[in-house]
C-alpha cells in the first residue's frame, strides 16, 4: 500500500468537505497536518464510520478553533482500530523496535495548540486502552480548558514522552513534569491563542 501524506497547513482552500474527500482516498495516512485552518470536528467526521483506523504517526491541528472534544473522539476512534494490511512496525518510537503485535498503528506526534475548546473529556479518548505509548511530542498550549489531572492521565501512558517537546498551559500548575515540561509554547505570540488571552479563552 502506498503511504500517504498531507500538509495543508494553513491553506484557505481548505473546507471540513474537502478534506472528508481527501480522507476517504487516504486509507494508509500516516501524517496529517490541517493546522491553521478552518476544520472543525465535522472534517473529522468520517473516520468513525470506517471498518479500520490509519497508521498516522503526526498529527498536527493546531489553531483548528472548531476543534471540539468531538473532533478528538473521531481521531481516537480511529487510532483504536487496526489498520488495512498487516502490522506496522513500531518505527516512530526508539525504545519500541519490536513490530507492533496488536496491529494498531503509533503516534508520535500530536499537536492541538490553541484548540481551546477541548476538555479533559477529549483527552479522555487517548487516555483508553493502551493510551498512547509511542507519543514523543505534544502541544497543548493555549488549551485553558485542561486541568492537570485530566493532562497526567493521558500522558500516564505516553512512555516515550520528550519533556523538551511538552507543553501546556502555563496556569496549570498541578501538571505533569512541571519542571521539565517546557510550559506554554504560544506565550507572547499574537498568531497564536494563548491562555493569558482572555479575549481568546
């Protein structure tokens, strides 16, 4: 099978219809990266009702504000199911060589920067099962919505995790590796939402 890219990172063009359309000749997608666009959890809609997942590995939907938890639980759904085809090799984690023997596809990277409608609720769909083992990055700045024991008990499960490659709000202050996390990645940025923002939270 080929494996499939797609990099629409701030592209105007871009409609939760055309990416459906996109996704649905996508069945081996493994990166994916919407940020800065208008999709919203309806462009994500279509995964629940597939038979299988795809084997994503990066995920990056940052600044996506029609991002809800339910946007989240499509994505999880997703990554929960075995892919098309046999198993993938574990390939985006370096203390997981081994072939991945239940099939399921790994994340490595999963940024929602500055979708500041999801909840605890949202992380929650991670969190299930095996949760994700082989994440190395995630972004979760200027999501106000986060509360730290929602954040510990995704990232419980992510044995992988770069604390350099951490970060979230900087007002929770119960979170996770707080001294080695790198805290709020959108600080001082006006492209950004940031927590400190009020009229963005």
């Amino acid at each position: 099978m080929v494996r499939a890219e797609i990099g629409l990172s701030r592209s105007r063009a871009l409609t939760n219809g055309y990416l459906r359309q996109i996704l649905k000749h996508c069945s081996y997608l493994e990166y994916l990266d919407v940020s800065h666009t208008s999709i919203s959890d309806a462009g994500l809609e279509c995964l629940q009702s597939w038979s299988h997942g795809i084997p994503l590995t990066h995920v990056n939907i940052s600044m996506c504000q029609g991002i809800t938890d339910k946007g989240l639980q499509y994505l999880a759904l997703s990554l929960s199911k075995p892919p098309l085809g046999s198993s993938l090799s574990c390939q985006a984690c370096a203390c997981q060589k081994r072939k991945n023997q239940s099939g399921k596809q790994v994340l490595s990277v999963l940024r929602l920067s500055g979708c500041f409608r999801i909840t605890d609720e949202g992380l929650r769909c991670f969190a299930g099962g095996i949760g994700l083992p082989a994440l190395k990055q995630l972004d979760l700045s200027g999501c106000p919505n986060i509360s730290g024991k929602g954040l510990t008990k995704l990232v419980d499960t992510c044995h992988c995790l770069n604390h350099e490659e951490f970060y979230y709000c900087d007002n929770i202050l119960d979170g996770p590796f707080a001294e080695t996390a790198s805290g709020c990645k959108n600080v001082g940025s006006s492209a950004r939402v940031c927590c400190r923002s009020i009229s963005m939270c």
